[in-house]
C-alpha cells in the first residue's frame, strides 16, 4: 500500500490485470477511462527511434480528446517497424469496438523490452474484464501494473477547495533506468477533476513537466517509449482555465507539485540507486549553460560511483565542471559546496575543508552539490542519483 493518501479523481476510472504480455502472474495491462467531454494533454519522446504506440498516442491526440488510455509493460513496441504500429492500431481498434468509441478516442501506451513483437491477443482476452472492473479507486493496482524495473509504485496526489467544491490532483508514474529528460523520461498519468480546455491544460502540463520530469536523470538514457498524459474530467465543475484565478493558481500548484513528487520518486527509485542527490548550479551566463554543467556532473560516472562509494571525490567533480563546455571560464571564481560545507573555492580545494566533513555529508542518502560559476545570474537544478553494482546487474540480466 501507498504511504501517502491517493485520492480518487471523480470522472476518472482504472483497472489493472494480468495479461500475461511477458510477466507471469502480476498485472502488466492498464486500462484508464476519461469521462465523456473531459479533455486531455501530452508531451512524448524526443527520442527519433519513438515506439509505436507513441506515434499512434500522437495521432489520436490530434484529432479528438480521448476516452480511454490503454497502458501494457513488459513489452515496448519500439523498433518493430510496420508490425508494431499495426500491433498498437490493433489494440486500440480492440478496445473501441468492445466500449462503441471511435479508435482514436484511444490512447495506447507500452513500456518494457524493445524490439520484440507485441502480442494482441492478451489485449483482446482481457478487455471485457478490464472494462468490467474499472473503479475510481484502482490507483495503486494500476501504478504496480505499469512498473518493470521500479521496486515501488510511484504516486502523488493534492487536494484543495475552492468555493465549497473539492478538487482533486492524482497521479502515477513508472520510470528507474533509461532516465534522462528529453521530454519526461518515463511513463506518467496525471489526471484532475477540474474544468480545463485543452490549449490550457498543455500549458499547465508544459510548465509542470520543465522543472520536474524534465529536471531528472539516471542514467542519461532517453527511452524510447516516454509519455506524460495530464486529463481533466470536469466532474468537479471547478474551472482552472484563467491562471490569474485563485482556482487556476491552486490547480497549477497542485499539478507542479503531484509532478515534483513523482520525478523525485524515479530518481529515489533510479536502479540500483542508494543516493539521491540534487545539483543546483548558479552564477551562470544563462540557464541553458547551468543544465549542461549540472548534467555534465550528473553523468559523470566517476562522480555518480563516488557518490556510491560516500567518497567526497571533488576532484571528480571540478573535473566535470571544467569540461562542460563553459567558454572561458575562471576558475578562479569557481565555489563547490556539499550541502552547506563548502569544498572547492577560488577553483582549488577550501582551506578548511576536510575529508570528515566531506563523508559526513556523503555518506547521507540524499544532499545537494552546489555549484557557483560566478559569471551572470542563472541558475539550474536538476536531481540525479548515484551509479552502484546493482545498476549493472539490472541492465545485464533485464532481457534474461
């Protein structure tokens, strides 16, 4: 069970079972209905080699709101070519016979192995029972169902009254490895019972998913597969369109928020991870060239298996710092701190730093590597996680 409250989102239903697409006996096929007149939102991949069910999710998307979102794991899609996008039409042309929408009133999703064939007869035996089951209640059951590497669901949710009317903010994500921001490196549903046009909502959606799950890395790997949705039933009759609203202000916080939990909730849950550590980069020239140093850091692997190791390593990271492409850049203003301890200044090791106070700081499951360039006023923060053993024995043993 959930550690935190997961509320249900009135004009939104799931269901979760087990098809048996490659996993045994646990639910790997998820199915989510929007009520009629709701409207939706999506960012997807960057990444050119994007899944089937991406470019069908896409197309759909254009051309009218959807009922249904039909979500598998274990088996991507992705690099299938003709066959896959057949596979990801076919599901949905599945789903909208047995509930008399239009086919592209379905959104289809699919995370796990790339480049195997997906099959479209467990989608076809477990429909009517997913559409028989489907509750307003079925959050938890749907996170585990969409999982693969993950060890833990992942979900958030925020509540907040506006004139004696309840609106709700749910939603649920899966993501571990393959994570690097290129859109919103994961899967992720987000869904509200607020009142919101659809130009509104992939605004909201944009400016939540910036600093958020466009705001994370693992392993520095964009998938194939990624998508975030972000629906608005209507059922609360609670309007969020106006910004300049108190409702508008409140639904776009609560948004920003359920999506911060579930992006620190991937990198805490990264593979194998045991640290999870924010870089916060400033005194930038601009905020494009704080991301890159941050990320530059973020990737390092000789920083990230430090990190592992709780060895305070700042050679490691003034080296990364000094190759993330910075023109000109003076060292000799370069300050490095972890957490509050300050560890690089004037571009060389702080005269009172010490070996001690650096693992103390470390050796902690989660910290902050500040990073002061000491040129304008930008600033960027990103959160990653560090690299361990177990990452390696995931990745080499994940199709076996």
């Amino acid at each position: 069970m959930s550690a935190v409250p997961v509320y249900r989102v009135p004009g939104v239903r799931l269901a979760a079972c087990a098809a048996g697409i490659r996993y045994q006996n646990r639910h790997d096929l998820v199915l989510m209905e929007l009520a009629e007149g709701g409207a939706a939102a999506a960012v997807f991949t960057q990444n050119a080699f994007c899944a089937a069910p991406v470019l069908v999710a896409r197309q759909h998307l254009e051309k009218t709101a959807p009922r249904y979102l039909l979500i598998n794991s274990g088996n991507a899609n992705a690099g299938t070519g003709e066959a896959g996008l057949a596979a990801s039409f076919e599901t949905c042309r599945l789903l909208a016979a047995a509930t008399s929408v239009a086919m592209n009133q379905v959104l289809p999703f699919s995370t796990g192995v790339i480049g195997e064939d997906l099959p479209t007869e467990p989608f076809a035996q477990s429909i009517p029972g997913l559409l028989a089951g489907l509750e307003e209640d079925q959050w938890e059951p749907a996170a585990q169902a969409i999982m693969t590497t993950d060890t833990v669901p992942k979900l958030a949710s925020r509540r907040f009254e506006v004139a004696g009317k309840m609106v709700t903010v749910t939603g649920m994500c899966k993501g571990s490895g393959m994570i690097r921001p290129d859109m919103a490196t994961m899967l992720a549903y987000v869904a509200s019972d607020a009142v919101c046009g659809r130009d509104s909502l992939q605004q909201v959606l944009g400016d939540a998913v910036a600093p958020s799950f466009n705001a994370i890395t693992v392993d520095g790997d964009t998938s194939t597969n990624d998508a975030c949705v972000l629906l608005a039933s209507g059922a609360s009759g609670v309007a969020v369109d106006d910004a300049g609203t108190d409702a508008g202000r409140r639904f776009r916080a609560a948004v920003n928020e359920v999506c911060m939990d579930l992006a620190r909730a991937i990198v805490a849950d990264g593979e194998g991870a045991t640290k999870l550590v924010e870089i916060l980069v400033e005194g930038a020239d601009s905020e494009d060239q704080a991301r890159s140093v941050a990320y530059t850091v973020a990737h390092s692997p000789l920083v990230k298996t430090a990190l592992f190791a709780s060895d305070p390593n700042w050679g490691r990271i003034l080296a990364a710092v000094g190759r993330a492409g910075v023109p000109n850049l003076d060292i000799s203003n370069v300050g490095i701190w972890l957490d509050d301890l300050c560890i690089v200044s004037q571009g060389g090791r702080d005269a009172a730093y010490t070996e001690t106070a650096g693992q103390a700081v470390v050796g902690k499951e989660s910290f902050v590597i500040r990073i002061a360039l000491g040129r304008g006023r930008a600033s960027a923060r990103i959160l990653t996680c560090d690299l361990s053993f177990d990452y390696v024995k995931i990745n080499a043993e994940y199709r076996t």
